[in-house]
C-alpha cells in the first residue's frame, strides 16, 4: 500500500518567509511525528500527535514553529519568518496507535529538504 | 550528555566481518528500543525491534541490557549492501528519542 508522503519534496525559500510542509501518513495510522534533520547530524524529535492531538509539543524549536492535524489524517508544519539556521531536511513518519506500554515503529516519509538563502 | 548515545564510527570492515555497535540511553524509564538504518540522503527505514530477551533477524541480531542501558546490534557476515549509518532509538511516552547513528562501510 501506499507509504507516508510528503510535499513538497524540496523547498527554496528566502529568510523571514513563511513555509508550509505537508505530511500524508499510512492510513489507518493515527500516530504521527515530524523530525528535523540537519545535514550530518542526527534526527531531532519536534512533535508529535496520537489523533488530531499534541500530547508533546516539547520539541519545537521556537514560536515560529508550529503544527497542526486534521481529520486524523494529514499533518501541516508551518515554519514562521524563516531563518538560515531552518535549513534540514524535515521528516515525517507514522505509526500505529500505542498501546499501553507498547510503541509500534515508525514508517518514515521521504522527508521535504528545506534550504533557506 | 544526549539522551541516546552512539559511536558515529564509521566502522570500515571488510565483507563477511562480524561487526557490533552499541548504543546507550539515559532515560531508564524507556519503554521500546528499535534499530533503523539510513542511506545517504534517504529516510530511515526500520531494520528491527529490540526486544528484552533478545531477537535475531537472519544475519541481525538485537540484544538489550536494561540494567546497563544499553542495546546492541550484532552484523555478521557483512555484505557491501550492510553499509549505511545505523540508528538507535528510545521511546518513552511516545516520544522516540533518535541516537546520532553510527556510520558502517563494507568494503570488498
């Protein structure tokens, strides 16, 4: 079946203008978490939703971030004024609901790499 | 100190090598453990779930030690198509908190 897609595949944008990156998860996957990774470096936790909600917020960087799902299904990340130091590759991933002690994996997304000049 | 630490490597190895890495984790409440691999430019792909007896997956092998926090993955007989950068991961309250990876290169 069909992965986690993500749009746009690459994003050139210039400093303090917005962006909007789109996340569509597996269906039937009601777990959701955006990752920012920066070139070289490992995968950093932003958020994540167990439906439409955010029980951790814990990793946004700043106010500029900030993210939304609906419908249980796709997933926005709006980036505020950006600024050079955005620049990475964002990335989605989805998983099953957790159960009670119980994490499922994730599938990731082929990630939307973000340059800001 | 980061909540989940790896030796980045990279660990150069002839094919057939056996090879380890091992990756530890500060929060002892953690509650799943996953390995993942990433290709150079790709997402990471799950390779497997670590579970507290132990697992093998044919030439993979995933070993946690919850006393000492730390998991293991064990590649034997490596193939040129084994080299990639190997990630661990810990999950608490579904918050999976990424190690930095740990770079293989399988050479002929």
């Amino acid at each position: 079946g069909a992965g986690v897609s993500q749009s746009p595949s690459n994003k050139v944008t210039e400093k303090g203008k917005d962006v909007e990156l789109r996340c569509d998860p597996i269906s039937g996957h009601t777990a959701l978490y955006w990752y920012r990774q920066r070139l070289g470096q490992g995968l950093e936790f932003l958020i994540y939703f167990q439906g439409n909600s955010a029980p951790d917020k814990s990793g946004l960087p700043s106010d500029r971030f900030s993210a939304e799902r609906t419908g249980e299904s796709v997933s926005t990340l709006t980036i505020q004024r950006t600024q050079q130091e955005d620049s990475a590759v964002y990335l989605c991933a989805s998983s099953l609901s957790r159960t009670s002690g119980m994490t499922y994996e994730q599938y990731f997304g082929p990630g939307t790499r973000l340059t800001v000049t | 100190r980061k909540e989940v630490e790896q030796d980045p490597g990279p660990f150069n190895v002839p094919e057939g090598a056996t090879v380890a890495f091992n990756c530890t984790y500060s929060n002892s409440a953690s509650q799943s453990f996953f390995w993942y691999r990433q290709d150079c430019r790709k997402e990471p792909k799950l390779l497997m779930s670590v579970y507290s007896s132990g697992n093998e997956d044919g030439r993979f092998t995933a070993q946690l030690n919850r006393a000492s926090q730390y998991i293991s993955l064990l590649i034997r007989d490596s193939k040129l198509s084994d080299s990639a950068t190997y990630l661990c991961v810990a999950v608490y309250a579904g918050k999976s908190t990424f190690g930095d990876g740990t770079t293989l290169t399988v050479k002929p």
